[in-house]
C-alpha cells in the first residue's frame, strides 16, 4: 500500500503513483514502492523498464532475474547508481558527496519468482537491503513514524487480506491527520502466495465514503479506548 | 510530562531529568523542558540558574523577568548562545556552521508570572519562540512523531488533569513501544492557574504497575478498536 503525495515544498504538492507492479503470469509477480526523491524513483523504475534504451538493446532485466534475491541486488545497484549520478550532476564528479540525500530513495521490493518463495525487501540508498522475517514481519518507508504504534500493536500474522488492509488504512490515517506529505489517493494490491499474478488492487481517492467513515470511526474509537483506560490519580499514582 | 532517556549511540544511554521547575510563592512559576543536545540543555539550565558566575555576580535573572514573554527571550538568547558556543568550539570561530545542529535543543517553558497569565513557549535552537494558542493548544519537543496521532485524536481542552496525564502517558507508551531514544522514568508536574506554585509532581518509574497495566490495556483497546471498524472488502471497496 502506498500514498500518493508528492511535494517539493509545501506549496508544490502533486500525485505520483508510487507502486509499481510487473507480472508474467505463472512465472512472477513483482511489485516496488519508492519514497524519497520523486526523479530518482521515476529514473530508476524507468531504468528497470528499460525506457532509456533503444530498443535492440532493450533486455528487461526485471523480467529475467532468477530469484527475488538477484532481483533485490539488480534493484539496489541501479537506485544507487541513479542516486550517485544525479549526486554528481548537482555537486560535481569530484564532490565528497557522492551521495547526496537530497536525491536519495528508499524501495519495498515484494513479490515471488518462480520457484522460490514470496518475500519482501527494503532496500537503502546504498544500494544493500534486508529481508521480511518472522520478526520483522512488515516494512514501512518514507514518513513512518506517526502510523508505526498503531501498526506494532495490531498486526497479527493471521489476520486476513481485508483486514491487513483495513489496518493499513488506519495507519495511514494517523499520519494524513499529521501530516502535509502523506495523502489520498492511497493504492493497494494484494498478492496470494504461488498466484504469480496480483489477485486484486485498487486505489482508495479522495472523498472516498469507506476510507471517511472509517476515519472518522476511528477517531471515536480511540477517544472511547482513552477513556475506557485505568483512572490515573495523582493523590494515589 | 518528559521522559529521562537520553542517548549518544544505542549503547550509551542513560537517565538525567529533563524538566526543571524554579518557582517563588505568590509571584511565579516556571517549568522547563529540554530536547536535544543533552550537554546544551544542561549547560542552558545551569546559566539560567547562575551556577556558573561567582556569588558576587549571581543575578538570577530566571526569577528577575518580569514577564512570561520576557522569560522567553532570555532563555531564547541563552539557548542560542550556547549553541554558538558549543558550535564554534568544535568547528572553529570562523566556521561556516555557527549552529552546528549536533549540538542543538529545542525546549518547552511553560508557567505563570505575577500578574501575567499562565502560557507556554516552544523555543527553537535559534532562539525564537511561538507560544500556545486556541489552535496549538499543546506542544511536543524531541522524538514526538509516533505519540502525536493519539494526541491530535483524543486531547479535548476541558479534560481533567488526570484525565491529561493518562493521554500523554499513552502517547510516551506509543513512542517507547516504537523508539528506543525514550523510556521510563517519566516526570510529570501540575501547574493550576494562578496558583504560582506547581501543585503536584511526580515520576513514573520503570516497572510502575499502573503504567505497565495502562500499557497493557491500551493495547487491547487498540486491537478492539481496530475490530470494531468497518470491515473492507476488496471486491466491493
């Protein structure tokens, strides 16, 4: 699931689809989210498309790595090389900053290639990345703070696709009310493990009456946890 | 309310107040609070109580403003003072970084001056400051993203103050559940209105049982709450 806000400033906002999906049917499903620079996302989905090649050179990488594993380093060498170019653009090929933040990106790579099991990377700057485990169960990139403790108190391995989703939603209604970055529309898709195709997706737009009622729900319902919790009493602490 | 944890690394941590109080019967009351560079904060409330000139020279202007606003400016000017201080001792007189941001605090000073009204100043490292209003009826400092959701939810300006401490002790818990920076002990203190004295105060310390059960139950509550929403469903969003 992913926002899709964008801005340069406050006054310069727009909306960019921020997860991008590629299948081949019985053979891979592969979906990357992006947060950071907007151009280094968008370059470097671009070099994974491989749009900036002509086209008898064109060799869609992407569509041909082995296993997720392969898949997670290709991803990363190409952001960093991406992010170590425009680094260079603005602060000069001698600069020590090779690797500005300011063009800096952070990635989620999720998906399954056949044979190999689904999983989930992150997927620094630098290029490296760690993988989803039975511990760290769910990644989260860009501006994560406000929706984690909701997320660290309720997700349940068991839940089911509709509620993850709900959840998801919930968290990110924590950061849009505080926050200017994060807004609707909100995208989503839902893959079943061995599927190879993505079993639904959608987008959750603005003026959305599900996504209203639920906030505004969810409002009432913290207000009514607050107050269902134990009295404190400075007499008697 | 602040917690006690503070941090040079994961593996340097320890535990020093970050609330300050100074107060004179009848005339006033003040509370500050610090986040940030933890040499800095110590450094600003030891000039603010004059421990660092001679006795002769001891003018503690802390308890000499004559007003909240003039109090402001005073701890402003001294806060940046020091940074400056601390800046140009580690960069060099002539650096170009003469608010070096490692050595940087942000701070709270809340209380009431005789005749003036109660009211409370956010103070930036640069020395300025805005003041609560209507609007901004709280303020937080430090690592305040993950606690702020509950806080924007469920803080209603006519809650009780006991009713206020158990909101801002679920708010710490969703930071600490998230973030190692804090932790227990947490300090807490009451000011009434014209009461130019702080009415009560303590510390809830590591292992409080009401804070472990409150923990526990919010929890719960959240798990509750998050069953309780609308259900999604992906076929008919």
């Amino acid at each position: 699931m992913s926002d899709t806000r964008t801005n340069a400033g406050v006054d310069n906002i727009s909306t960019y689809k921020k997860l991008t999906t590629w299948e081949v049917p019985g053979e891979r499903a592969v979906a990357l989210l992006g947060a950071g620079n907007l151009a280094t996302t968008q370059a470097l989905i671009s070099r994974l498309d491989e749009r900036t090649k002509i086209p008898d050179e064109r060799n869609p990488s992407l569509l041909q790595a082995p296993t997720m594993f392969q898949l997670a380093t290709l991803v990363g060498n190409e952001l960093r090389q991406v992010i170590a170019e425009q680094s260079s653009a603005a602060n000069g090929p001698d600069s020590a900053t090779q690797m500005d933040p300011t063009y800096g990106a952070t990635m989620i790579l999720a998906g399954q290639i056949a044979p190999g099991v689904p999983t989930v990377f992150m997927i620094y700057p630098e290029g490296n990345f760690v993988e989803v485990s039975d511990d760290t169960p769910f990644f989260q990139i860009g501006e994560t703070k406000y929706g984690r403790p909701i997320l660290l108190r309720a997700y349940d391995r068991d839940m089911s696709f509709d509620d993850a989703i709900r959840l998801m939603l919930i968290s990110f209604d924590s950061t849009i009310k505080a926050n200017l970055s994060v807004d609707l529309p909100i995208d989503w898709c839902v893959y079943e493990n061995d599927s190879y195709a993505f079993e639904s997706r959608g987008r959750i737009a603005i003026g959305d009456a599900y996504f209203n009622s639920l906030s505004s729900q969810w409002g009432e319902a913290l207000k009514e946890a607050v107050a269902s919790m134990p009295a404190f009493r400075r007499t008697d602490p």
